[in-house]
C-alpha cells in the first residue's frame, strides 16, 4: 500500500495478489489519508476513525453504505498509470473487471 499525488491528486495504490488498484486516498468519513491506515486480508482500516474498506472491490465494510472513489490504471511495463480524470464510485469485480 502506497500513498502519493498524480497532478496533485492524493492516490492510494494497492497491489493484492499481484493486481494493483487505485483509489483517492481520501477518507470519505473525515477526509484524513487512508495510507496512513492499516491493510490486513484485503480490508482497508481508516487510521483515524476506523472505516474499513474491501480493497479489491472499493465497497465499505464499515459502514456498508460507504464507498471508496476508484481511478483507472494501466500498467505500461514498470510504470502505473493513473486515470485522475476520470473518478467513480465504481467497483473492480475480483477478477479485475470495471463494473459501472
């Protein structure tokens, strides 16, 4: 797990079982950095008021209701590259695959 900024922009990236996902590394509670949180078997914990997250799917754990804003990447040999233009609140199915 890795927090850094694209043009600025705040992203979490997350690499789990050799599939790397990207999320704004934002809260959506309180607006505090997820990196600086704990992953443990694929859930995502807050650090600072304990909201959890399913990494692979983007979808809160808790709260349920809660979501995480997902960036498209692409992998371009070494590099990941970063969609920030292009924020959803979409989920990533376990096999990788957009859902809308």
């Amino acid at each position: 797990m890795m927090g850094l900024e694209v043009d600025g922009e705040p992203v979490l990236l997350v690499n789990i079982d050799n599939h790397i996902y990207a999320y704004s590394d934002i809260c959506p509670h309180q607006k505090s950095r997820l990196s600086e949180g704990n992953l443990a078997d694929k859930i995502l914990r807050c650090g600072r008021h304990h909201w959890e997250f399913d990494v692979c799917s983007g979808s809160g754990v808790n709260p349920r209701n809660a979501c995480l804003k997902l960036f498209p990447i692409r992998v371009d040999g070494e590099d990941i590259l970063v969609d920030i233009d292009d924020v959803g609140t979409s989920r990533v199915d376990v096999d990788g695959e957009n859902e809308r």
